[in-house]
C-alpha cells in the first residue's frame, strides 16, 4: 500500500485507536505508550500490505495483537489487571493485607464476570457513588447493589479456595502443522490465528467436549479476564462457536493424540496400489493430452516438468473420493476473507507399540491443489506441494500477490529500485526469479484452457 493510503487510515482511525488504548490502560501515560505501539505496527502492515478490504476488522485485529504484546512483555510482572486496568489492593473486605492474601484476591477479583468486575473496580479502587457507577454502566441502582454484594460473596467465599488447574493449564498442545482446505483470506489460513499458542490452546478446550468462558479458563489454569478478548477474536472469525447456554465447541480439526503404526501401514499399503495404477495408464494420458500445449516458458527447457506438474495437477484435482456430505456449515469464515476448513496435527503417540514395522517408505503426501485468481490482473495460478518441492510453500509461500509481482515483473511495469525493493525480496526469497532475473516458473498464456486439456484425461 502507497504512503499517502496509509496515511489516511492512519489518520482517519486514530482518535479511535486512543480510545482503545485508554480502555486498556491504568493512565494516561500508558495510552500514549500503547497507542503509539499500535499505530507504529498498523503503519508498518498497511505498507507491507497490497489492498486491505475490511479497514475496521484490520485495524482492531492489529490493536488486539499489539495490546496483546504489551501485556505481555510490559505488564506481565504488575499483577492481575481488570479489563487492562491495574488493580492496586486496598483493605475494603477485612482480610489481612499479607502479600499472599493480596494475590489472592487479586486473582479472584479476575474471575468475576465482566460486569461485577467493571462494579467492583469502579466502586472500591476509583471510590465512585452507586449513583455514578449506575448511569455509567446503563443499570438501575438496584441491580448494581445486587452485583456488588454477589462480588463481595463470592470473593470472600473464593480467597481461600484452591484453584485446580486443567490438562492443558498443566501441559498445553503444541501444533506440529496447520492446514487448511479452502479459501485463505489476506492474512492467510488457520496458521494466522493458531500459531498463537493460547489461541490454539482455548480451540482445542473446546473441541472433545463443549465449554463456558470459565470452564476454558479453568482448564487452562488462566483467568477468564485474560481470555475474554481472545474468545472474541476466535468467535468472531468462525474458530469457536456459541451453542445454548454460552457453551463454545469448534469446528477446527484435530488428529488424535495416538496412532496405531498398524493402521497406517495399511492405508500406505493402499496408496501404493492406487499409485502403481496412476503411474501407468493415467500418466500417459495426461502426458499424450498436453502433448500439443506450445505456448508455455520453461526454466531450462525440461519439458518433464510440465508432464510432472500436469500429473501431479490431475491425481490431487481429479482423482480423489468425491464428498457427498455437505461440509459448508463446518466452513470457518473469517473477516479476513478467509472460506476454509481448518486442521491441526498435534503430537501423537503410537498405541500399537508391540507392532513390527513391514515398510520402510516414506509417506505419500501433497498439499494442493492452490488456486489462485488475481483481481488486479488476468493472472491464475496454481502450485502443489509435495515431498518432492524443494521450496518452503503452503499458503505462506503462495499469495497471490506474489503471482502479481512476477506478472508485473515479465511484463516490464516494475524495476528493481528502492521502490520495489520489497516486491524482488519477496520473488527471489520464493525461488520465483533467479540469482540472474531469470523467471524460475513454468508460465503458460492460458492456465484455465491447459486445465481443461488434462480433465478428460481421467475418462
């Protein structure tokens, strides 16, 4: 994105982004601090960015992420905060102020609900009349009382109660890979929002057995103030979703913690066979059907690589099992613009362990096909990653905006200069162009036709 654009956005968002950062913060001194963190990373992704089409789900992802940061690197040593807000303890409820008991409270003050919280803060740590925090909060009088006494019950009641903490507070899930099957959105796929390792933590809470705000909490060992928000990210971009009763469940992937090594050699005995039989005749017919195809660019001239891509195009695009149930209600939705399913692997154990082994071969496996249509350009592309690529791929090595660049670079309409410096990082970083400006990948006049070509191969 130009610097003029993303000055404007800049300036358009920024008494909002105060604003935010005013919420989050116990003065004003840290809302400078935090806002400016924010603007800086926001100015820095719009120019990293090409097009940006949901400003205001962009802007508060980026807010998000960097208060995110904040609390962790600049706060995480201050104690429990409300809603951002640093509580500093005072003796309201007649408990000994030792440091321990401090904490305690502290900690149970994060666990009431938002509301109660809100109250409590208001009333014992800024000293306001129920009067004030009444209009301020939109409740009558009555209800406020009513939520002060509950909060001042349930802290007595919970200062001395040990907290057990879950499975995954004691021991939480790591992804080993990220996949996803469908359409990634400006971001990316899944990976975006579940590299975070306590995002991917609170989907998989949920994912055997349904969930509150609270119960998550407790089975990550966190207080429920420190997830709210990111329970709000997930929710809002389809990873968790809301059942009766505040319940979350997800609609995320996930492999199961055990294996059985016996099954797998089955399946990959089977593959075997199914590939023995799309070396032979399937092979040659995609072979003999772009046999004619004159206008493509080779790197090198090795008119196998077109033969090899043309088949690995037909076997994951063509022939696989068709699925006759219809997954759309599983999709994840992003806001972003992401249309996906999502799936992790987690480490697994073998549960079979007194199984020998029979083979010795690697698994067969491809990630593909990606298809990629360009709004800027009359520009298609697809790729396929296999154990055969030699590039770092998935999504993160497949924008389309990267087709864009090499479009841009073919025909002419970019030099290599301080302006597009960014651009030729990006296409000698994926191998796109070589050393000497050299195009690396295969390119045809017309992808969508040459699809066509190899489709009644299969027949």
């Amino acid at each position: 994105m130009d610097k003029q654009k993303a000055d404007e956005i800049i300036t358009e968002y920024l008494p909002k982004l105060y604003g935010f950062a005013v919420r989050k913060s116990f003065s004003y001194a840290e809302a400078e601090e935090l806002c400016s963190d924010i603007i800086c990373e926001l100015y820095s992704s719009l120019r990293k960015a090409d097009e940006v089409y949901n400003t205001d789900g962009y802007v508060r992802r980026i807010s998000e992420h960097v208060y995110s940061k904040f609390v962790s690197t600049k706060k995480k040593h201050q104690g429990v905060s409300i809603d951002g807000i640093e509580i500093l303890f005072e003796d309201d409820f007649s408990l000994d102020e030792t440091e321990e008991e401090v904490q305690r409270l502290n900690r149970e003050i994060a666990f009431l609900t938002k509301t109660r919280r809100e109250i409590v803060f208001s009333y014992y740590y800024e000293n306001k009349p129920i009067s004030v925090i009444s209009k301020e909060l939109g409740l009558p009088v009555g209800t406020v009382k009513w939520h002060l006494n509950k909060a001042r019950n349930e802290l007595k009641e919970r200062v001395g109660m040990e907290r057990k903490i879950g499975k995954l507070g004691l021991k939480p899930i790591k992804a080993v890979r990220i996949w996803h099957s469908g359409t990634p959105g400006t971001n990316g796929g899944p990976e975006h929002y579940l590299n975070d390792n306590l995002n991917l933590n609170i989907v998989y809470s949920v994912y055997h057995k349904p969930g509150t705000m609270e119960e998550i909490a407790d089975e990550l060992g966190v207080s429920p103030v420190f997830i709210e928000e990111r329970i709000e990210l997930l929710e809002g971009n389809g990873f968790i979703v809301r059942q009766a009763s505040n319940r979350f469940t997800t609609y995320v992937g996930f492999e199961p913690e055990t294996y059985s090594l016996e099954l797998r050699e089955e399946i990959l005995k089977k593959q075997l066979e199914v590939a023995e039989l799309l070396a032979g005749d399937y092979a040659n017919a995609v072979r003999a059907a772009i046999a004619d195809v004159k206008d493509v660019y080779i790197p090198g001239g090795n008119r196998e690589l077109l033969d090899a891509a043309a088949i690995f195009y037909g076997v994951s695009n063509k022939c696989r099992l068709p699925v006759k149930k219809d997954l759309s209600r599983y999709y994840i939705k992003t806001t972003d613009g992401g249309n996906y399913t999502a799936y992790v692997e987690i480490p697994s154990t073998q549960f079979d362990t007194d199984y020998k082994p029979t083979l010795s071969l690697p698994s067969y496996w491809a990630c593909g096909w990606m298809f990629r249509e360009s709004k800027k350009y009359q520009v298609f592309a697809c790729s396929i990653d296999s154990r055969y690529s030699a590039r770092n791929g998935s999504t993160e090595g497949n924008y389309m905006s990267d087709y864009e660049y090499l479009y841009e670079f073919m025909t002419g309409a970019i030099s290599e200069d301080t302006v597009n410096a960014e651009k030729f990082r990006r296409l000698r970083e994926l191998r796109y162009i070589a050393d000497d400006n050299k195009v690396n990948i295969m390119v045809l006049k017309c992808l969508l036709s040459w699809f066509d070509i190899i489709d009644p191969a299969l027949y």
